[in-house]
C-alpha cells in the first residue's frame, strides 16, 4: 500500500513590513479524477451545538514533521483505537 503524500506549509503574517507571527500547517494529497489536490489537515472544536472545522497549526516545522511521521506510522488524527493485548482461556466448567 502506497502511503499518504502530506507536505507542511509555513504561514508568516507580516505588519508594517515586519514578522509578527508565523505557524505551520499540515497539506495532505487527494486524488480527484486525475487532478491531485492539497488538503489541510483539520481539527474540529465545539461549543455546545456548533461545531467548527479549522486548520491544525505548529509553532515549528519540527513539530509538524513530527505529526506527518506519527500519521504515516499509522497513528490516529483524534479518536480512539483498539487492540487484543491478552487472550485468556479458562478450563471448561462441567454441566450439572
């Protein structure tokens, strides 16, 4: 199975011709009939009834690259996973 293709991209929000900010976000490739497109990878936050989509963000590429390297190591965005960790076997119990 091929994996995922994921890139990170750098935001830098200038004031008076000066940095003020910079983050990271996190792009992955989608197929779409035959053109490849970039999605960002987004996070869900709710407040009581609505609920808002919006980009994850990184402070530093680093931790971005981290995030890419969890994701394609088959880790989870958000949710819960399972797995058997012990298969126990009891004697069998005689009918009465």
């Amino acid at each position: 199975m091929k994996k995922k293709t994921y890139r990170v991209v750098k935001h830098i929000y200038y004031e008076k011709g000066e940095i003020k900010k910079e983050h990271y976000t996190i792009q992955k490739q989608t197929k779409f009939l035959w053109w490849k497109l970039w999605d960002n990878i987004t996070d869900m936050e709710c407040d009581k009834e609505d609920c808002q989509s919006y980009p994850l963000t990184f402070d530093t590429e680093t931790d971005a690259t981290k995030m890419i390297n969890n994701l394609q190591n088959g880790y989870k965005l958000r949710g819960w996973d399972k797995e058997i960790t012990t298969i126990l076997e009891f004697p069998n119990v005689p009918k009465l």
